[in-house]
C-alpha cells in the first residue's frame, strides 16, 4: 500500500485536527466558531446564492437535451436496483441528521420565530425553515456534485476524484496539476471534519437514549461504550466489499426509520399531521426558490444570529459533504442517465425528508399548541433528548425508542463506512475498490476526529468545526461546474 504525498499530507491534517480537540476541544471549537461566524457575515450572501444556483443548475440540466446522456458507456445498466440505490445514497447523505433534528430542529425555529410572530405563524414558518434547510438545495448541492464526479469517472473515463474534471477540460499543465491537487486535500479533509461531525452526534443521540430507556446516568463512561461500539461497528464493515456491506446496512436502516413513521403517524395526532404535512408542503413548494435567496439583511442581530446559525450552517455543511456524498453516490450510479441521476437524487430524499420533519415536527408543534408544551422545555435543555421524549408521549415507547437507537447507530455506520470508502479512493488515486488496509486506517482516522468532536461536547461548535472545514468548497465547487458545462457542450456539439 503506497502512500502518496496527498495521502500522507491529508493524514498529517487530520490527525493534528484529531489531537488538538482531544487535547484543546473548546479551543478548536472557540476558534472555528469565530472563523466561521466571520465568513458568514462577509461571504453569507454568495453561500445562499450557490446553493440556490445549484438547483436552478440541476433543474435546467434535467429537462435540457443533456438529461438523455448516460453516466457511462452507451447501453450500460446500473449496478443497483433503483430501491437499494437511493436507500444508499440516502443513508450516506443524511439518515443520522433526521434521527436527531427530526423533532428538535422545527421546535428550535419556533422557539426564536415566535417572539416576533404570532405562534400559528411562527409555527408555519418553523416548519418552512426546516423543509428549506433539507430540501431541494440540499440535494441540489449533492447532485450536481455527484453528477460532475460520475460523469467525468464513467463517461470521460476519468478517476473518482475533484479533480479530475479540471485535467479532462483543461489539460494536464503544471496550473491545472497543482489546483488538482488542492482540490483533492481539501475534499479529504472536508469530507473526515465532516463525517467526525456526524459521529459525534450519532454517539450523543445513543447515549441519551440509551440512558433514558436503561435508566442509567448519561456518563462518560457510557460515552466511552457507545463510542467503542460505533467504531467496531464501521470498521468490521469497511474491510468487505461495498455493495455487500453498504446495501444490507442501508436497507435495514431505512427500514427501521419508516416504521418509526409510520407508526407515529398512525398512532399520533394523524389528521393534524397531515394537515400540517399538506399544507407544509404546498407552502415549500410555492416559495422555495425565492426563499433560496434570503439573506436576512435588514434583520436584527437575533434573527441574522438564527439565519446564520441554521439556514447558512446547513448550506455550507452540505457543501462540506458533497465530496463524500457526491463520489460515493457516483460509485453507486454508473449506468443512469443524467435526467434520472438528478431526479432520483434530488426529488426522492426530499419528499422522504419533507414528509419526515411534517410528521415529527408536526407532532412537536402540536404537544406546545395542544399539550403541555413538555417537548419545547426538554429542546431548550437538549437537542439530543427531544426525539425520545417525543417518542415517550406514545405507547410501545421501549420498542420504538430501542429502534431509534439502532437506527441511528446504523445511519452513522453507513456514514463513516461511504467516508472511509471515498477518502480510501481518493488516498489510492481513484481507485474504485481501494485495499481494506487503506479503508481501514480511515476509518481509524474518522473515530479519533469523531473522538474530538465528542470532546468539544457542544452541537453548535461541532457544527462550526465541519463549515470551517467546507470554505474552500464554497469556492471549489463553482470550477467543477464550469467544466462540467464545457464538457456536456462539447459532448452534444461532436456528435
């Protein structure tokens, strides 16, 4: 196994990253906190614009006359069955998100938004907020992504990497060489910050849960056995073969989350959920795009503190993991064309994510306007907590609170097993079954970062730490784009 100056260089990054939140967590959480909040007040308004370019992107290439070319050879036939794909890619991109800000996310925005509006407005606008911070932009942001990657691998015939369409458009020059290369680290390390991010939150989530379900204190000690269980648990699956491992995980996962929804929605406050999911939806729908376009300018500082803190957070956070979601999704898609890539990566998450939050945020809003309001003080304490003591308001509360746990367990092994294949690819030089060594000692990479993260011990600065990690891809992101619009015109105009 030959490690290359980018693997050793991204290794030496992630490693220190590692070490400093093990030793100095609040400061490296203190000191991206501040890096962050500063390029949200000067560079906020370009995040919202990319991201809202993004989907304008996507929309215009589905429906163009380069939504019939196909993401390989002519004639070539995915690999995975339509279910299994998006289960898949799914999972990879933000299954253990929705476990966690499913109920608490539409709650937090209620929380701020009613102090300056009435409280069915405000819960209206609460419920906006979130479809808008996982919705179509999202996507949007991994699909086109995704899209350039599999399309430069698998039509150019190119690697698994960044940058690989900046040396198919442009050539291999000494310019392009070097930005090739920085491209690449910096969508290691985006993509290791980012998956850390993840894990530590899945381990806070597990623990809370498993704490109240036990009746056992939320100790360290039981940070320590979650945490040591995570790791075995993605580091068995990423020394065997990816659609083996990832497919089996992914499907049993997605499983699980959907007959936590079902089951609230039946046993819940139904018609209120629908009504809320309903009319939750057609708002979205009508106002998305223009909503894409907010940037809070006339605001006070409450208000551009919560846009910031959520709205923009979300945007670069997806930013920071379209490299990894977008290569991974790529390795999975070979053989779709672009119309359909793009419509089952953007359409599909999105009504899955919107009918996700409509329900657990449905049922939140309801226990602060018909209830006693238990669920609106147990956020304000703990955004790990709200999910189960959502779920506690139900019968059969052991069973679905058990599922929980094992489903965000599963949701954080898919993520780190899709990290520790793509950073692999990208460490062997696009490689698209990178040796089990070097997936694991990724995987070693990702646990101790997540370890770090676990240190800092705050939601919001590990959430900063991963958008630090992503400025560069605010910037990156816009060239791959460019070459991917140089390429297509080429491709229609030769023919």
């Amino acid at each position: 196994m030959k490690l290359s100056p980018l693997l050793l260089s991204a290794l030496v990054v992630s490693g220190s990253i590692a070490l400093w939140g093990i030793i100095d967590p609040q400061g490296l959480g203190s000191v991206s906190s501040s890096i962050v909040a500063i390029q949200f007040q000067s560079r906020g308004w370009f995040i919202m614009l990319e991201a809202s370019a993004l989907l304008f992107l996507a929309i215009y290439l589905a429906f163009s006359r380069y939504g019939s070319i196909r993401i390989g050879p002519e004639g070539s036939e995915p690999e995975f069955s339509t279910t299994s794909w998006i289960a898949m890619l799914f999972a990879a991109g933000m299954g253990v998100g929705l476990l966690f800000f499913g109920a608490s996310e539409p709650l937090t925005h209620f929380s701020v938004i009613r102090g300056f509006r009435p409280d069915p407005e405000a819960a209206s606008l609460a419920v906006f907020v979130t479809y808008l911070n996982w919705g179509f932009h999202a996507w949007a942001i991994y699909g086109v992504v995704g899209l350039i990657i599999a399309y430069f691998a698998f039509r150019r015939g190119r690697s698994l990497l960044l940058s690989a369409p900046l040396l198919d458009v442009y050539g291999d020059k000494a310019w392009t060489r070097t930005l090739a290369w920085i491209f690449d680290f910096f969508s290691v390390v985006a993509i290791a910050v980012g998956l850390a991010g993840s894990l530590a939150m899945g381990v806070f989530q597990i623990q809370t849960g498993l704490a109240g379900v036990l009746g056992i204190p939320n100790s360290k000690f039981l940070t320590a056995i979650v945490f040591i269980m995570m790791c075995i648990g993605f580091l068995i699956p990423l020394r065997r073969d990816l659609g083996e491992g990832m497919s089996k995980l992914s499907n049993l996962a997605m499983g699980i989350a959907l007959g936590l929804l079902v089951y609230l929605l039946v046993v819940g406050p139904t018609s209120f959920v629908m009504n809320s999911v309903v009319s939750g939806f057609g708002r979205y729908v009508f106002n998305v795009l223009p909503a894409g376009f907010s940037t809070t300018e006339f605001f006070d500082n409450t208000i551009s503190t919560w846009f910031q803190d959520w709205t923009l957070n979300y945007m670069i956070w997806w930013l920071a993991w379209s490299p990894f979601v977008g290569i991974f999704i790529a390795r999975i898609s070979r053989g779709r064309t672009i119309r359909e890539f793009l419509t089952g990566v953007i359409i599909a998450p999105t009504l899955f994510s919107i009918f996700w939050f409509g329900v657990f945020g449905g049922i939140g809003i309801f226990d602060v306007q018909q209830g006693n309001g238990e669920l609106l003080n147990v956020n304000k304490q703990s955004l790990d907590a709200t999910t189960f003591a959502l779920l506690q308001q139900f019968p059969l509360k052991f069973v679905t609170q058990m599922a929980t746990i094992v489903a965000a367990f599963l949701f954080v092994v898919t993520s780190v097993v899709s990290a520790g294949f793509t950073l692999a690819m990208i460490g062997s030089g696009g490689d698209e079954n990178p040796a089990p060594g070097l997936r694991t000692i990724w995987g070693a990479v990702l646990g101790a970062l997540g370890l770090a993260m676990i240190f800092v011990n705050d939601v919001s600065l590990v959430r900063s730490i991963i958008a630090l990690s992503a400025v560069a891809f605010v910037f990156i992101v816009p060239v791959l784009v460019v070459c991917l619009l140089k390429s297509l015109t080429r491709e229609v105009t030769s023919k």
